[in-house]
C-alpha cells in the first residue's frame, strides 16, 4: 500500500523541527484563522456563498451572474493561483488556499476587478 501523499526524509525531518516548536505553530495557526475569517467576512458581505470552514482553505460559490471558472482563469491570468474543479458538484466553486494578509488584500482587490 502506498500513501497518495509521500513525504521524503527532508519534509519529515523539517516536520519533526516544527513539532519542536509549537509556540510558532500556535502563532501560525492563529494567522491563518485570522486570515480565513476576514476572507469570509469579505467574500460574504460581496455576495459570496461561503460554507463554515476549519480547515487553511474556503471553497466558494461566487455571487450570482459569476461563474466560477471565468473568475479562476482571469485570477490565473493575473497570477493569483486558486483551485477549480470542472466537476458537476464542483464546478460552481473555487477553492482558496489561506495566505498572508498582503495575498488576502491582492486577491480580494483582483476579485471586485473581476466581479464588477
């Protein structure tokens, strides 16, 4: 049985270093909760669907009259990466990985660039 993620000696040892340090892996993760809930809160008061999430990503259905894959290619086009899957249950949303504050404020001005 092989796992669908490897993860070579170099990540597992870099792994091991974080596990040594768990005040920064509290601080991070308090960031990156932070950052998810101002995108919400951002991407909600725009007219975003935004399901509850616990994870460092948010999967979203844009506002109404936007498609999602239009709003993915112009972002690429911009060179801000998110996820679309062209699946039927899918292909309504992007997936947005949580990022720093200057990438969360670069993505959301691109977005009211591409939504307006």
């Amino acid at each position: 049985v092989k796992d669908s993620y490897n993860v070579d000696a170099i990540a597992q040892a870099v792994a091991l270093a974080a596990l040594d340090d768990l005040d920064w892996i509290r601080a991070n993760t308090r960031k990156i909760i932070a950052q998810r809930n101002r995108l919400a809160g951002e991407l909600l008061h725009r007219g975003w669907d935004v399901p509850q999430s616990e994870t460092n990503f948010l999967f979203v259905r844009p506002p109404e009259g936007h498609e999602a894959k239009v709003i993915f290619e112009e972002l690429r086009r911009r060179n801000i990466f998110v996820r679309y899957f062209p699946y039927p249950r899918t292909s309504d949303r992007l997936r947005i990985t949580i990022g720093t504050p200057e990438d969360t404020s670069l993505l959301l001005a691109a977005l009211d660039e591409s939504t307006n």
